[in-house]
C-alpha cells in the first residue's frame, strides 16, 4: 500500500548513499571504539573515513537493529532514511551515507 506522500510526490531513490550488501561500511569507514553517546538503540561511534578526498575526517555511527522486524516498519524506516539523506539544513545533522547489512542499518552521520 503507497503511502500518501508516495503518491503525491512519489517514491525518493537514494542508491547512491542507501548501500545494500555486498557493499559494507567497514569498505568506507575506519569505525573506533570511542563513543561518541549512547540512545535506546546502543552506543554511537565515531569514525574515520578511507575515501582519499576526506581520508581522516571524522563521522558519527549509529546502528540500529533491522532483524525481526515487520515489512511494513522496515518499509517505514527505509522511506524516513531516504527523507533524512533529502534533508539539507544547517541546524539538522546531516546523513552521509547508510548500509543495510548484517541484520542491521548502519547510518553515517555528521560528527557534531
């Protein structure tokens, strides 16, 4: 069933920066054991990137897991991540890049 934004503008497609397997964040990222904060899905941690333009900045990583979880909430998290990488705002942490693998969704973000 389309939701009703889905039908009003359509569906947001963000292959670019939305990694499905064999594609892997430890490909991209250095991720260390410093954390950077801890919420309801677990710890954050920061990160370093391999990418040669920004090798050595620093990202925040955040897991959440995506095991278990109904169709219809993963449809829900995909669509609100895919509006999150959208988002382009100087008071909302940006969303770099995410990987879904390993029955989990690692999410990129701007390290504030």
């Amino acid at each position: 069933m389309e939701s009703r934004l889905e039908a009003r503008i359509g569906k947001l497609h963000f292959t670019g920066r939305y990694h499905k397997p064999p594609k892997k964040v430890s490909e991209d990222y250095v991720i260390t054991d410093k954390v950077l904060g801890c919420g309801f899905n677990g710890a954050v941690k920061m990160a370093t990137s391999k990418s040669s333009n920004s090798v050595g900045d620093k990202f925040a990583i955040k897991a959440f897991r995506i095991s278990g979880i109904s169709r219809e909430q993963r449809r829900l998290l995909e669509q609100e991540v895919e509006i999150f990488l959208a988002a382009d705002h100087p008071h909302i942490t940006r969303l770099f890049h995410v990987y879904e693998g390993d029955g989990q969704l690692v999410m990129v973000m701007e390290c504030m």
